[in-house]
C-alpha cells in the first residue's frame, strides 16, 4: 500500500480519470456560472460587464426574498416531515413489525421509485375540484363538510400544504430504510439492559436509542435539508410555483430567469444565493452534531 501511494504515476492513473470528469462537470459549470454573475444579457442579446449589480438587484428583488421565505418553509416541514416520519416508521419496523413480511417494507419504500410526474398528476387528480372533484373533496362532500370543498391547489396556503404531504410521502421510505439501518446496529444488550432496568416505550427510545442513533440521524438531515432547499421538480410537475408566485422555490425562480426570460447572469446570482444558503445550514447542522457529539 505504501509503494503504490509513492508511486505518482500510479495514483494519477486512478484518480487521474475521475478528477477529470469531476473538474469538467462539476467545477467547470462552478466557475462559468460564477463569472455570469458579474454580466447582464443572454447568447442572442450579447453580455455586458455590469460588476455587482446583480448582486446589488437580488438584495431589492421582492421576488427573490418571496422565493426565499417559501424555500425555508417548504424546507423546515418537509424535513421535520420526511426524517420524523420515516423515524417512526423505522422503529415501527424493528420492534413491532420485525416478523412482517418484506411485502411491508416494499410497500414503504414503493413511492420513493415512482416517477416525480406521475406522484405530481395523482396528487393533482386527488385535490381537484374541476372538471370534476377529486376523492378529497368527494370525501368532504360525502361526510357533509361541504365548507371544506375547496380549490387546494388554486389557494397558497393549501397548495403548500398539499405540496408538503406529498413531498413527505414520496420520500418517507428513503429515510425508513436509512434509519432501519442506523436501528439494526443499536446493540441489542443495551437494549434489554435499558429494558431490565425498567424502561421501555418512549423512554427507551428517547434515553438509548435516539442518542446511539445520533450519526445516522444528523446524516439524514443533511440529506434532507440540501434535498429541499433545492427541490425544483415537485413544484414544477404539482404546481409550477403558483398560484401567482406563492409555491415558487429558489430553484423555480432560477430556471425562469435565466431560461424563460433570458437573464443568465441574474440566473447565475440567484444560484449563487442557494448554493449559500445550502452551505450555510450544513455548516450548521455539522457544528450541532459536533458539540451534540463532544
């Protein structure tokens, strides 16, 4: 092993293929996109120096704060949603459920594999009102909770709110699985040690198995926090930022400006501002998990 890591020739004809394609797709696009930031126009239009003025006109654009506040929001519940959710569902698994079938665990995950447009055209023919109701408002209808019949996905409130639940459900079984694993390697002595010394239900989740599963669940929220603040295809397939502009993420309002309006380098900024923000919540949840840790 120490030869081969003395030998350059050696450890640039193994790294040497992958760092390529690394700096050509990943760090290439980075920097283009970085010097776009500093110009105004498009191919067609042709690009002029502007410095930071785009950056200048992000700070001013009621858009782009809009884009942000819904980003956070749509991001807070849906993570709380999809790592709580797919928690409980996982520990449902290992104590309660262990001698199911795998058609259980099928079942779980089964949403996770299913097209993001086809969820997206369940959902909307779930809570559609025209040309016909959906089975929400049929329910409604049915039980006489006639004032609940409403447009859910023509309203901002209840767009989000039905945006959010099905972001949930469609990416609840990612997390079970994941956070199975983190529970299938609790020991199972700590366990009945907790058990024989009289605690059990909740008190035996809270006080041995939430701190031993404490790793896989900072890595869950990591994961699931840089999937939301970025979610792009959801939105676009279940609502496509409306109505008006009230369920339009960063992301959304990004690919509209520099794509539908031609604005590449405002496009690039508003990119710039996510992959910060995206930064900047991670290095949050890291610092949590490192003092949680010490």
């Amino acid at each position: 092993m120490e030869l081969l890591l003395r030998d350059r020739r050696a450890i640039l004809t193994f790294i040497g293929p992958a760092l390529l394609v690394y700096t050509l797709v990943v760090l290439v696009p980075i920097v283009w996109s970085l010097v776009y930031t500093l110009f105004e126009g498009n191919v067609i239009a042709g690009f002029q120096f502007v410095g930071l003025h785009n950056f200048a006109l992000l700070v001013r654009d009621p858009a782009f704060w809009q884009a942000v506040a819904f980003t956070l929001k749509y991001a807070f519940f849906v993570t709380i949603g999809q790592v709580g959710v797919g928690l409980l569902l996982a520990l449902l698994y290992v104590f309660y459920l262990r001698n199911a079938s795998g058609l259980v665990r099928t079942l779980i995950f089964f949403p996770v594999i299913l097209p993001t447009v086809a969820v997206a055209q369940m959902y909307s023919k779930l809570f559609e009102i025209a040309p016909q109701l959906g089975l929400v408002n049929s329910l409604l209808q049915a039980v006489h909770l006639d004032g609940w019949v409403q447009p859910w996905l023509g309203q901002g409130g209840t767009a989000f709110v039905v945006l959010v639940i099905m972001d949930i459900w469609r990416s609840m079984g990612f997390y079970a699985v994941l956070l199975y694993a983190g529970l299938i390697d609790v020991p199972s002595e700590m366990l009945e040690a907790a058990r024989v010394d009289g605690a059990s239900g909740f008190r035996l989740v809270r006080s041995v198995v939430l701190p031993l599963m404490t790793p896989i669940l900072f890595s869950s929220l990591i994961f699931s926090i840089n999937g939301t603040l970025k979610v792009f295809d959801s939105v676009l397939a279940l609502t496509n930022g409306g109505p008006g502009q009230a369920t339009t993420p960063l992301t959304l309002l990004m690919y509209n400006t520099a794509f539908s309006n031609g604005q590449y380098g405002y496009g690039s900024t508003i990119a710039f501002a996510l992959a910060f923000m995206c930064l900047l919540v991670t290095l949050v949840i890291f610092r949590s998990a490192r003092r949680n840790v010490a």
